[in-house]
C-alpha cells in the first residue's frame, strides 16, 4: 500500500501546516509500530513551489538542523507561493547517525522513484516523488559529507542536456551563494532524487556542505543564507539589502578528478580543501598498519586543479574516495539573469 497524505496536510490552502507521515515500522519489539515523519508546508496565494529535503543521509547535519529552523521560523505572511519542507528525508538514519536506514539497509538516494510495495526507504521515496517532488517547481536537497568525507563547502549541480532547464539551474546556483558551486559527475546516478527531478524537467540544486559528522558555524550559515537566497530569487520571499556572495564554478572531469585509496591504512593528507594542486603533486600519503618498515604510498593528483573533497577519517580502505579534484568551468555560455 502507498503510503497517503495525513488528513491535515494540504497544498491548496493558505497556512503553515505541520503533518507527521505515518510509515507503518514493525520490529521485534513494536508489532504495529509506525515511523512519523515531519512534512511542513508553508503556503500563501498563486507562486512558485520550492520543496526543501534534508536528511537524505542520516549523518549529514547541515540540512535537518537549517530546515527545522526554517519550519519553525517561516510564516505564510512573509511568502508569495509555497515552500515544503523535508527536514528528516531518511529519518531513521537520521536517528542513528548513519548514511544508510537501519531498517532496511537501504540508501535513501539510491531509491528513487521508490516503490510503494517496498521496504521502508523505497516507501518514503514512492511519496516523496509522487506527492512532493511532482507539484514542486524546485527541489534543494541538503547534503554534506557525512562520516567518510569532508567538502569545501559547494552547491552541486549536474551537466544537462535542456539548455534552458541548465540555465536556469546555474542561475540558481549561483544564487545559492556558496562559494562554489560544482558541475559533479557522479559515480553512479542511478536512483537519486537528483535524477528523477532533472528528468522531469524541473530545477534541482543539491549542496555539499562540510563533513566529517560535524556542523560547523560557517558551513550552517551558508545552508540558512542560501535557503533565504533560493527563496528570493524564485520571488517567493521579497528581496532584501544583503548581497548574494561570488560563487566560482568548477567541474569534476571525467578522467582523473576521483582518487581512490590504493590499499588499506592511515591517510595523511598534504592539501587543505579548496587549495589548487598540480598534476603530479603528492596531495597524501597512505601509512601501512601492518607493515612498520614500508614506506607510505604516496598519493598523487592526477589533474590540475582545486582540491574539493577529502576523506573525513584518517583509516581508510582499499579503493575509498580519498580525495577529489576539481578545475575552474566556464558558465558565460549561459544567461545567469534568466528566472524560473
């Protein structure tokens, strides 16, 4: 059975509605237990509809914490449209802490559309596609680097072949406001929220913000400013005097931007995040637990460019990202003024 909108939550009338997702959990110790999951909805008169998620991934903080803040602080009066808000999208990992549901195992940004005859991610997906993410105009998924990696701080962006659906999309990250916003090739797209919005042809705008399992002062501050960015430049809240930062627009390559660890052990890195590197460089060294006299392996970039991500623990393994590059991208091809 798919899951079904709760009797007080709305998206045709004017108000702030605060409606708790009844996802049925049965466990060992709770037969008929359920999972209540906190979807906000915000709306006053005709307006574009911007739908917020955090929480994809139950150890990436930024998100929750600026979307509970947003939930409780915004007011219809203050909006010309509507604006939903996700701030736990995977809430059981975001109760454990962890990038994957402890319920089922699952990876909430791997399954998408979701399946409403599914395990409890691929459910809670099957709604968010089918009730949210389909009346939305814009989507803003709240990311950071969880346990395993550490960003500087970026807006994440995808390469798409609708020019007009790209343009639009670059201009929102440049108003976003971070202070880079990254054209991101992923490993494997297959699933993610990301994909199934670009395909329908809708703006999507994800974040990397920090990591290593903390929250940091400068990176909740980019999260808050950019939701107050995003929501004026979809004219949905009146602009105001404060001035959108200076974003810089990179792009992973498709050769050469992912380093992976060549073998199990202690990671030095040598780079701080958002310092160039050349090709060639040693950005790290891999230090050997069970082999005292062997030299660390050396580490090299294999491209020109800026380092963006690094591993957020010292032990690593075999083939885990240790480090990406990222090089400068020109975006003047495209109309940066041009609104939704």
């Amino acid at each position: 059975m798919p899951v079904s909108l709760p009797d007080n939550l709305t998206f045709d009338q004017d108000g702030k509605f605060i409606s708790l997702l009844k996802i049925p959990n049965s466990t060992n110790t709770s037969g008929w237990g359920s999972l209540l999951l906190p979807v906000i909805v915000v709306r006053n008169g005709n307006g574009p509809t911007v739908l917020f998620t955090g929480g994809n991934h139950g150890d990436e903080y930024e998100g929750p914490i600026a979307l509970r803040k947003l939930a409780n602080e915004l007011k219809p009066e203050q909006i010309q449209g509507q604006v939903i808000i996700v701030p736990y999208l995977n809430y059981p990992a975001v109760l454990a802490g962890t990038r994957l549901s402890p319920v089922d195992g699952l990876n909430m940004n791997r399954s998408f559309p979701g399946s409403p005859d599914g395990s409890m991610t691929p459910m809670i997906a099957d709604f968010v596609y089918r009730e949210l993410v389909l009346r939305s105009d814009v989507v803003v998924d709240f990311h950071s680097g969880g346990n395993s990696m550490v960003f500087e701080p970026c807006v994440v962006i995808h390469h798409l072949e609708d020019t007009e659906q790209m343009k639009k999309t670059v201009a929102a990250a440049q108003q976003f406001g971070a202070p880079i916003s990254l054209v991101l090739r992923e490993l494997d797209s297959k699933g993610m929220l990301d994909t199934v919005v670009e395909n329908c042809g809708k703006i999507f705008i994800s974040t990397e913000l920090g990591g290593g399992g903390c929250v940091s002062p400068r990176t909740l501050k980019i999260a808050e400013n950019g939701i107050r960015n995003i929501l004026q430049h979809f004219e949905i809240l009146p602009p105001d005097n404060e001035v959108v930062p200076e974003t810089r627009f990179l792009e992973t390559p498709d050769i050469g931007s992912y380093i992976m660890a060549s073998q199990e052990g202690l990671y030095e890195t040598l780079v701080g995040l958002g310092e160039p590197v050349l090709k060639g460089q040693i950005i790290g060294r891999i230090h050997s637990l069970t082999h005292i006299d062997a030299p660390a392996v050396k580490v090299h970039s294999q491209i020109d460019g800026v380092l963006i991500t690094r591993a957020g623990r010292a032990s690593v393994k075999n083939w885990d990202t240790i480090a990406v590059i990222a090089t400068d991208l020109d975006v003047s091809e495209f109309d940066v003024n041009l609104a939704v």
